[in-house]
C-alpha cells in the first residue's frame, strides 16, 4: 500500500510538471522593448577653447573641434584637436619672458541629468608637451641671456559640463580664470536635419 501512495504522489507530481510546461512553452513571447531616444533629435556643432596668458601673452589662442551628437542612441563623437600657443613680454628692457606649449585634446563625451537639466559631460583629455617658460636677461653687452628655463607639467583642468538645452539656444560655456589668464570652453549645437 505504501509503494502505491509514493506511486500515486509521483505521478500527481509528474502531471503537474507537465502541465506547467506546457504552461511554459505554450506562453507567447513578450516583444523585447525598444529603448526610448536619448535626445529629441541630433545634432551636429562645435568645441571651441580658448587660452588666453597675460605674462606673456599668447599668439595663437582658439581651436575648434566639430561634435556630431546621435540623439536616438546618445552617441557623441569630437575630433581631435591640438593648440599651439607661444608668446613674449620685455619687462623693464632689460628682461624678458618667452613660454611656448602645444596641447593635444581627444575628447570624449556622455550625458547626465542633474535636477531635470539635460548635461553633456566633456573629459577634453589634454596632454600638454613641451609647456616651457624661459626667462632672459641683459648682459653689459645688450645681449640677452638666458638666466632660468621653468618646464610645466600641470595639464589644466579638463572635465566639463555643459548645459546641453543653452548650447542648442546660442551657447554653452564654461570658464575658468586665475591671475595670469584664462581658458574658456564655448559648445555650439545645431539640430541636423
């Protein structure tokens, strides 16, 4: 009797078993959601950046890279850009200053809501070569000699949040300033037909 039982419950387990697999397979597939668009539309535009040195001041300041933005899939791609800047000051008529730098840009960018504002987050990676500062001065002659050469290795700050809304209307720019200058980032977007 006690085998029948065991036999018995086996073949109710087995049944139900069967049962919902049936279930299971027979269930139709549910479509796999399509994502919403990241962005209304997309848009094409440029990253402008300005540096500007006031001791000594610089002869070449500005570059721009062109930015393409997928709005259906939040792509944003940004060429490569470089800026090479140099310049020189007399001080006095009897020193002078000359610095010279070149910068390679390989930026890269994301989105990022922050309290319902629509961000494009933009690491510009800079690397700075041969930033060098020599300073000169006059000797009995007239002739200017060098007295000191300063290498900088800083690469200036390079993590920038634009307000993806105010760069569709005209602009959107981010600055930052010290005593001896300043480098300004200005982003530009154009809805692309």
């Amino acid at each position: 009797m006690k085998t029948t039982g065991y036999l018995n419950k086996f073949l109710n387990i087995l049944v139900l078993v069967l049962f919902a697999s049936v279930l299971i397979c027979c269930k139709k597939d549910k479509p796999i959601p399509i994502p919403e668009p990241v962005l209304e539309s997309s848009y094409d535009g440029t990253l402008v950046v300005e540096s500007i040195n006031t001791m000594p001041p610089w002869s070449e300041t500005s570059i721009g890279m062109n930015v393409f933005i997928d709005g259906e899939f939040g792509v944003v791609e940004i060429e490569d850009g470089s800026l090479e800047y140099n310049g020189d000051t007399i001080i006095n008529n009897d020193s002078k200053i000359e610095r010279g730098g070149f910068w390679n840009m390989s930026p890269v960018g994301s989105f990022e809501i922050i309290g319902g504002v629509n961000y494009l987050n933009i690491d510009a990676r800079i690397s700075v070569l041969g930033d060098v500062q020599n300073v000169y001065g006059k000797d009995n002659n007239g002739n200017w000699v060098l007295l000191s050469t300063f290498n900088f290795t800083g690469t200036p700050n390079s993590d920038l949040a634009f307000i993806l809304q105010d760069a569709i209307d005209t602009r959107s720019v981010v600055s930052v300033a010290d005593q001896f200058g300043s480098i300004t980032w200005t982003l530009s977007l154009v809805e692309r037909p």
